[in-house]
C-alpha cells in the first residue's frame, strides 16, 4: 500500500512574475542565484523575502527560490518523516532516509558550487561575511530541520555545514533560512538601488555603522550634528568614521579587539 508512486516533492509550475510561482521549481533561470529550502513547510515562503527589495529582486529574477518539500518523500501512506530518538528522550528526529532522499532530488537541481548547508543552533555563526561568501556563490541549499533536528548520519554522509543564526533556539529552521537568505540576496548585484551602502553598514569594514539622521533639521529640541550640515566632505568622513570606531570598541569588544589585530588597520 505504501509502495504506491509517489510525488518526489516537485511542483510544475513555471516562472512568472509572481514569487509564489517564481519560488516553486527548478532553475529555468539560468543564470540567476539558486536558493533551494528543504522544509515541512513550503508555504512559509517566500514570507518576508516576497516583500520589499527582496521581493521585487525575485519578481526581477535577479534570484530565484525554489521550495522542496519534505512530505513527499516521507515514508508509508502517512508520509512519516520523523521517528522517536534512538537511546530514549524527548521528541522526535527526522529520518536520514527521508531526508537523503529530499537532498538527492534536491542536488540533482543545484550548481555544484551552492554549498549545502543545515540551519541548526550548533552550527556555525552566521556572519555578514558568510553572507558575502553566499552571495559570490551560485546559489545556496538550504535545510530546515524541525523537532528535535536531523539523524546525524544525514549531517556526516553529505557533509553538511552547519550554521546557526544566534544562541537560542527556534522550533524550525524556516525563520533563519529566511534570514540567511535576506542577508545573501541583498548583495546580489542589482538588488540594492544604491552599491555603495552595503560598502559602508555595519560589518563591512568590521566597525558598527556611525549614527544617522534625516529631516527635520530640529526634533523634540535635538538638532542634527553641525558637521553634517557643513558640506564638507573630509570633515563629514572623519566625523563618521571616529563615530564608528566609539561605538564599536564601547558596544562590541570583541569586534573591536579581532579589528585591532588586523594588519591592515589604520
Ligand atoms: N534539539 C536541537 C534543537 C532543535 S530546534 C538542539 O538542541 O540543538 C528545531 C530546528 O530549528 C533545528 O533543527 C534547526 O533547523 C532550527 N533552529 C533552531 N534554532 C536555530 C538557530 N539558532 N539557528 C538556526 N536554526 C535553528
């Protein structure tokens, strides 16, 4: 009865113009940057990542976001993906079987250079140069674990990277796909109207970014720093950059210790 053909977690629809539809399949974009989720849940997506910049990139097939669901390939009329943990506990874990199974169809779609990665709190810290890295790349394979997390025999045969966005723990790995994601695709070519502010935010240069401010020139009786309303450009640079360097050695030590050692610091 469980023999039955199955689905292998593949959608027919072809691109157009709308996220839902762009996310579904394979890469008929030749050459726009791949992300491929592997989730229990499809319909997450694309979330946030539909809307704003993100979105419109994706509209704009500057990426694409191709969605695998877990589900189909799971085991019995049920579509099982999880079992209890071996040796007792809580929870459950997803099975290496079901889970090969969704990375195998998912590969076959994937450049070779995308790097197959598993969001988990143990992983690696995601960084701002994690996302440069992503973003040089063909795309990403992202997986979403859920329960208690993935068989660790899935993890070693495929040799998965682990990455993680931050010390506490979420009940799926579909939010820190999407952050990663946002993260990844904003510094795809194109996808920001102005090149130059992912050159000077935070973290590109290993300092936090100075304090910013816009009109009105006089709010609740606070005024705009005079320097910035001088025109002059050495004096503004200087200004922002001494800023920078305040807040990051009072903010973050460690950011303003690893920048220190740094040969090339000025
Ligand atoms: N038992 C695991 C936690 C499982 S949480 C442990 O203690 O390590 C369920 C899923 O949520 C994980 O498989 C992972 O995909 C995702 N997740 C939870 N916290 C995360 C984090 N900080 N970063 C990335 N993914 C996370």
């Amino acid at each position: 009865m469980s023999d039955a053909p199955r689905s292998h977690g593949r959608k027919t629809i072809r691109p157009s113009l709308k996220p839902r539809d762009l996310m579904s399949e394979a890469p008929a974009l030749a050459r726009a940057w791949h992300a491929q989720v592997i989730t229990l849940f499809p319909e997450a997506f694309p979330g946030i990542l539909g809307l704003s910049l993100t979105g419109k990139a994706l509209q704009q097939e500057l990426w694409q976001l191709q969605t695998v669901p877990l589900r189909p390939f799971g085991e019995g009329k049920h579509r099982n993906v999880d079992d209890t943990p071996a040796g007792g506990g809580a929870g459950m874990v997803l099975r290496p079987d079901v889970m090969g199974a969704a990375i195998e169809h998912a590969r076959s779609q994937q450049a070779p250079g995308a790097p197959l990665i598993y969001l988990s709190p143990r992983g690696k810290p995601f960084s701002q140069e994690m996302a440069r890295d992503l973003a040089t790349r063909p795309g990403v394979t992202l997986i979403c674990g859920r329960f208690e997390g993935l068989d660790q025999r899935v993890i070693d045969h495929y040799r998965i990277a682990e990455v993680s966005i931050g010390d506490y723990v979420l009940t799926g790995g579909e939010l820190a796909a999407q952050v990663m994601l946002d993260a990844a695709v904003r510094l795809l070519p194109g996808v920001l109207g102005n090149a130059d502010s992912t050159e000077e935010e935070s973290f590109s240069d290993g300092l936090l970014e100075h304090p910013q401010y816009t009109r009105p020139a006089e709010w609740q009786g606070r005024t705009i720093p005079d320097v910035l309303l001088s025109g002059h450009h050495g004096e503004i640079a200087k200004w922002r950059r001494q800023q920078s360097e305040d807040l990051t050695r009072t903010r973050r030590p460690d950011l303003w210790n690893a920048l220190k050692t740094r040969k090339d610091f000025t």
